[in-house]
C-alpha cells in the first residue's frame, strides 16, 4: 500500500511540475557572428559535438519539452552559451574559445550527461584529436598544469 501511494505521489508531482514555465522555451537566438574555422573538419566535429550547447544552432531534442530535464536542458544550454558561444564570436565579452581544446583533452567536454541521449557526439581517439587540434588552431590553446600533465 505505501509503494502505490508513493507512486501516486510521484506521478502527481511529476504532472504538476510540467506547469513550471522554464525550459520549454526553445528559442535559438540570432547568429551575430561566427569564427573562421581552420578546417571545415573542424566545424564538422564542433557541430557534431559542441554546437547543441556552444551556439544558437541548438536542437532541442523531443524530451527537453518535460519537467525536469527541461530545466537541465536549459540550464547547460543557458550556461554553455555564455562561456563560449560561436554564434556571437566577435560580438561577446566573454568568449572562452581558448580553453575548448583544453576542456575536450581533459574529458570535460562533451559533457557525460549529454552522451547517451547524443551518440552521435562521442568521438573516438583519432576524432577527439582532430577536433582538440582544430579547436587549438581555431581559437588558440590555454593550457592548463593539469592539462600539460595529461
């Protein structure tokens, strides 16, 4: 009896949170600008992997609609696009390209969260350097201590 009432209980939760306006929003704003990639195969793999979060070319998947992964959704998005955000490159104060290539080396982009509704984004060896070089290339390479140790 008290794992129906739970399950009630969350089922009930789960409906009213839908009425929680955030994250359904899913306005991509105006591309202003966009840096001059080194190698087309560099765009390639930032599409690839970096865009959905690092660009105002978002594709809002189906389950970014629902309460609370839209409110994850829109969180990384909202905070994604405010360190570095190619669709603003030269029309942004803060826009962190130097340390892209520095957070794919160390594992910490793409984020781990984001892989398994996102296959497609996992590079493999030969890929994640590619795209780690071309980032480099594109908007320079602030190095870590932690990444030189790496």
């Amino acid at each position: 009896m008290k794992v129906v009432k739970f399950l009630a209980g969350a089922a009930i939760a789960l409906l009213a949170i839908q009425f929680v306006p955030y994250g359904r929003e899913h306005k991509n704003p105006p591309v202003t600008g966009e840096p001059k990639w080194d190698s087309p195969r560099t765009h390639e793999l930032f599409n690839r992997s970096c865009k959905d979060c690092h660009s105002h070319e978002t594709v809002w998947p189906w389950y970014s609609s629902f309460a609370p992964v839209s409110w994850l959704t829109a969180l990384d998005v909202s905070f994604g696009r405010g360190v570095f955000n190619v669709s603003q490159w030269g029309h942004q104060d803060k826009n962190e390209g130097d340390r892209a290539a520095a957070e794919v080396r160390k594992g910490k982009m793409p984020l781990f969260i984001y892989l398994p509704a996102h296959p497609e984004a996992k590079l493999n060896a030969v890929e994640k350097k590619e795209l780690i070089d071309g980032l480099a290339a594109t908007f320079g390479d602030k190095k870590s201590k932690n990444t030189e140790k790496e």
